[in-house]
C-alpha cells in the first residue's frame, strides 16, 4: 500500500485551506481510511484545529526539515482512531527562517514522506498561500492537488494562477501531478457572488469542480477553539455532513479510477 498524496492548496489567504484539510482529513478518517495530515504552513492553524498547544508537540516541518528527526518521530496520535497529523512546529522567527531556507530544495519533503506513506491510504498537506518553497516542496512530493475555493473575483484568479503553477512544477519535477479538483467552500446559495463565481467556474473548469460544495457555517470556527474537527464537535452539522460527502466523493473517485468499468 502506498498513499495517495494530495496538496490543499491556493495562492490566496481565507478560501479555508486549512478548514478544508483538516475535516476532510477528518472524514476520510471517520471512513476508517488511514490518514496522515500533515502542517506545511508555518503559521500552524492546522495543529490548533486539532487541539495540538506547543507543549503537546514532540518535533514537526521545523525538524524534520533540520535533519534532526526523520518524519515518523514528527507524527501524532489524534483522537481519531485513523487520523495521524505532522505539526509544522516553526514558531519563531529563527525557525521560520531557516525552514524557508532549506525548502527552497524543492525535494526535502518527498524524500522525508517516502517511508510514512507506506502506512497510509492518504496523506493530505495542508499549504500556505504561497508558490515557491514549501508549496513546490509539497507539489513534488504529491500526486495531485484539491484547490478550495470562496465565491469571489480574486479567487478565480488565484486558480488560475495555481493552474500555470501545477504545469511548472510537472515540467521540472514532478510530471504525474494533476488537479484533483476545486471545491467551492463557504458556500452561500442564492447571493449574486456566488451566482457568478459558479458560472465562472463551470465555464473555465467544471471538468475539476467537485459535485460536494461547503456550505458556510461559523460552528466550522467554534469547533477550532475547542481544537476539534467539525465532525467531533457537531456531527449533525451541515458543514459536517459535507466534508463526509466530500471525503466519500473523493474515496468513490479512486474506486472508479482502480476498477474502471
């Protein structure tokens, strides 16, 4: 068994990357699915979604990164019996500093993931809005990428962008990544932004947009300061309901791809 390794990833803060990775990590867990997420973001929003406070973190990114422990040592225990997590643990300056430094080796990551993903049956990575180092590091290392993305102009740019990106990365390291698909989130039917975000969609990429859209729902921020997934806070939520569905989507996609009719 080797994992299949997904990036969440957008160029543009606030379209809930770190949302998304975090309960659909969560979900394909509750499907009994082994799961590794993993904290490519400095900022480390991931590990306070989990209920991770820096004195419950061992070692992350930050060491693994440093050489100074291998990526099985970086890797947490969650309350879900199928959900492991790798912080990021870059929290200071200094930290932050040298991990950007040695992620300019766009194949650090790849390299460190290599083992743990024979344990696994997903590894998702949760990205900061960036495309250089880190991001490049977790495109390498992955065979494809879900794009999050919030009704709004500067969205779509930001796919767009990330679209010229994800060719880059596959002429000069990584030639079988592809776009698993782009999840619409923070989902508010019948306004005229989302109107036109999801003509706009559809017309540019609906091939890639996944049929699962996030509804918006502030029970998603409560949960984080209990340090919970949605689906261990409020399971009966419709945003919860719709990270399974989307999980579920996502597990049926595989299944068609391995058993082609």
């Amino acid at each position: 068994m080797s994992a299949k390794i997904i990036s969440i990833c957008l160029p543009k803060g606030g379209v809930g990357k770190t949302t998304t990775a975090v309960n659909l990590a969560a979900s394909l867990a509750v499907a009994e699915k082994r799961t590794l997420l993993i904290d490519a973001d400095p900022f480390g929003a991931s590990a306070m979604s989990l209920g991770f406070t820096p004195e419950l973190v061992k070692a992350g990114m930050a060491e693994v990164f440093s050489f100074t422990h291998s990526m099985e040592y970086a890797i947490h225990r969650t309350e879900l019996e199928f959900l492991d997590f790798v912080p990021s643990n870059v929290n200071t300056i200094q930290r932050d500093e040298k991990f950007s430094k040695i992620a300019e080796n766009r194949v650090v990551l790849k390299n460190a993931i290599r083992s743990a993903a024979q344990q696994y049956e997903y590894i998702l990575i949760d990205c900061p809005p960036l495309m250089r180092g880190i991001v490049a590091n977790a495109l390498t290392a992955s065979n494809s990428v879900i794009m999050p993305v919030k009704s709004g102009h500067f969205s779509l740019e930001a796919i767009s962008r990330l679209f010229k990106y994800v060719e880059y990365i596959k002429e000069i390291a990584n030639p079988s990544l592809y776009v698993e698909g782009i999840v619409m989130t923070m989902y508010e039917s019948n306004t005229k932004v989302t109107e036109i975000s999801e003509r706009e969609l559809k017309l540019r990429y609906n091939k890639f947009l996944f049929k699962t859209t996030i509804p918006r729902n502030h029970m998603v921020t409560e949960s984080t300061f209990y340090g919970k997934p949605a689906i261990l806070y409020n399971v009966n939520a419709n945003v919860s309901m719709a990270y399974l569905e989307l999980a579920y989507e996502l597990i049926n996609k595989y299944k068609q791809e391995e058993n082609p009719v």
